[in-house]
C-alpha cells in the first residue's frame, strides 16, 4: 500500500470506490493487523453505520473459491446470533489492475465472477471490544470465564456442524458487546473441510494445535485446541505453559513434546504456575477436567460439542467471586499466520 495516501484510515483508492458504492468512511480504526485494517463507514442513503474491512494483498488471501465459500457459509442471513451479519463483499475483478469494483452480496458471492475479495462490509457492534482488550481491563469472575466460554463453544460447534473450521481462534477474534454476548469474527483462515481434512500450515502463533505445527494433516479439533489456549489465557492472564518466548518468536516445539509426552495441562501448569494453583480456577477440578480433554493429543482431544457437555461448562450457578489479582500486562498479540 505504499505510496498512497489515506483518508479516514482508508486508502485513497479504496475511498474512491467505496463513495461511488454509496459508503463515507467515518475515520475511526476498529482494528489493524498484518493483512487487513477493520474502519467505521457510513452508508450515505440509510445513515446507517458498518464496519468494513480493508484486506491487504487480497490475491494472496482471498482469490480461491475455496475461501469465498466459508465467507459465505459463515455470514448466511439465518446464521446464529454468534457471528457478524456481512452485508457484502467489496470485490474487484482483475487483481492488481482493479478495474471493476462491485459490492456482491454473500448470497450471490459464489455465482460472482470476480476475482478478489478486497474488502468485507458487516455488521458493527457498537460498544463492543475485542476480548483480548476486554480482558486486559477487567479481572474475569468464574462465572464470566463459563459464560463467555460457553458462547465461544457454540459459535464454534455451529461452524463446525456446517463443515467449517475457523483456525484462527484468539482473544482478538471474538468481540464482546455491552451486554456480554459474544460474536466470533475473522473468518479469514477459515475454509470448508468437505468432509476431509485440512492441511495448510496456519493460524496465531500460541494457539496452533500440535498436529498443524507437525504438519499433519488436521480438522475441526484443531478449534478445540485453540479454544482450549483461550480458556486458558481467560482464566489465568497467561499463555499456557508449553508456550515458550524467544524473544518474540515462539517456538511449536513446546507444544508438540507436550501433546506427544501425554502429560496433563494441569500437571505442567501446577509444576510451572505455583503462585495460581490456589486461585479460583486453579483449584477448580471441574475446569482441570476441561482443559486436560481440549490441550492434549488429537487422538484423545474432545470435540467443542462435547466441551458443552462438560460439567464446567454445564454448571449454571458460579459463585460471582474474584478471581485471581493480576496485573493484566502478561498476555500478548499473535498474528495470524499463514505459512509460519
Ligand atoms: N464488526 C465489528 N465491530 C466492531 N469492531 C470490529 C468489527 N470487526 C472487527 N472489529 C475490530 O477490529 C479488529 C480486527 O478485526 P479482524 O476481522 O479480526 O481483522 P484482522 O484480520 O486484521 O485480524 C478486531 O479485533 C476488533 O477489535
Ligand atoms: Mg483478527
């Protein structure tokens, strides 16, 4: 993008056709990442407001059928209140060039004939934050930690019934509104195993699940893990203990000797974790039973569906209590990745 010059966070040539759509940006920036930055604009004939999505390098990330079928699947008019309504894509149809720009409805996305996905305009839900921002400013009760887990777990079962996998499941992907109810967000990664499996080398680094790192094939648990990390990182303002810094590059090689040592989560984290083990989760049996079924092995890991039907998750009554006192500057960003 370089070069060109922006207004209200937007590149230039993206303003221009986003105006002749009918589209003021209003110059506030949701979000930015590696590959695309999230902006507020206006829909000049309703007024009304959404967010639209600016994707980087649309070519690279978004040009195959592939991806453009989960877009869809994910954003269909019916689908539950736990994930964005897209009104459309912005799509262009001769890469680099950019000649002709169209605004394509998710319906008719598979019968478009363009190329590129440049841009997404859904839903905005004012007053929402991102989790990760969420959590930094607040310190989780228990019953928070159950009731937001417990909507990430259906979100997900949902996609996963509908034969998608998200593979990117992070504290930034998941917006949380005023009144605590979730939106699973960012189906960037995200594709339709067709009843197989998948076998690209993505997602954030700190929750990919061992079998990716190894560069196995993998499928729907592969959410489950990542849930699992989220749950984790929730509870105890940490990354689990199999994560190791070097510098700021991680290492898969913590996570892959852990899933393939057989040893429990909980067991590492009380052996690493000394000061939490007496906090209201680190003593909780029934959140250990949890997390033991979703950070271990494929073979034995147990899918978000069965994750519902744990007793953790299935408790309706938590204490509302404090958690653990933290200083809430432990946890970090990962990027998506999509070749690590
Ligand atoms: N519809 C929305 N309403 C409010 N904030 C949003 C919305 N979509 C995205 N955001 C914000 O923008 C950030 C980046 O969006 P995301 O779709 O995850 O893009 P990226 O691919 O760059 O990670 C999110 O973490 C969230 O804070
Ligand atoms: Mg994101």
């Amino acid at each position: 993008m370089s070069g060109m010059a922006m207004t209200g966070g937007v590149s230039s040539l993206l303003l221009s056709k986003l105006s002749v759509l009918g589209f003021e940006p209003l110059g506030t920036i949701l979000g930015k990442g590696l590959f695309a930055k999230v902006v507020l604009v206006k829909e000049k004939s309703t007024e009304k407001i959404y967010a639209f999505k600016e994707i980087f390098h649309p070519g690279k990330w978004c040009k195959t059928d592939e991806v453009r079928g989960e877009c869809q699947a994910a954003s269909l008019p019916d689908s539950s209140n736990f994930f964005l309504k897209i009104r459309g894509f912005l799509t262009a149809n001769s890469g680099n060039s950019l000649k002709k720009w169209h605004l394509v409805e998710p319906s008719k996305l598979k019968e478009c004939s363009d190329d590129y996905i440049v841009g997404v305009l859904s839903e905005y839900i004012p007053g929402s934050e991102n989790l990760f921002d969420f959590n930094e400013k607040r310190t989780l009760t228990k019953k928070k930690v159950c009731d937001i887990g417990k909507q990430i777990a259906s979100a997900l079962k949902e996609m996963h019934e509908r034969g998608l996998i998200h593979r990117d499941v992070k504290l930034e992907n998941i917006l949380i509104d005023k009144n605590g109810k979730i939106k699973l967000i960012d189906y960037g990664l995200s594709r339709s195993l067709r009843g197989g499996r998948a076998n690209t080398l993505c997602g954030s680094m700190g929750y990919v699940a061992p079998e990716i790192y190894k560069r196995e094939t993998h499928g729907v648990k592969a959410d489950a893990w990542a849930f699992g990390v989220l749950l984790y990182a929730l509870a105890f303002d940490l990354y689990p203990p199999f994560i190791e810094m070097e510098d700021v590059v991680l290492t898969p090689k913590n996570t892959v000797e852990f899933a393939d040592s057989g040893i429990t989560i909980e067991d590492l984290f009380k052996q690493k974790n000394k000061s939490l083990i007496n906090s209201e989760l680190g003593r909780d049996d029934a959140f250990w039973t949890l997390l033991n079924k979703l950070l271990c092995h494929e073979d034995k890991r147990i899918t978000v569906a069965e994750a519902l039907e744990e007793l953790f998750l299935k408790e309706q009554a938590h204490e509302e209590s404090t958690l653990i006192e933290i200083s809430h500057s432990r946890l970090h960003k990962f990027l998506p990745c999509a070749c690590l």
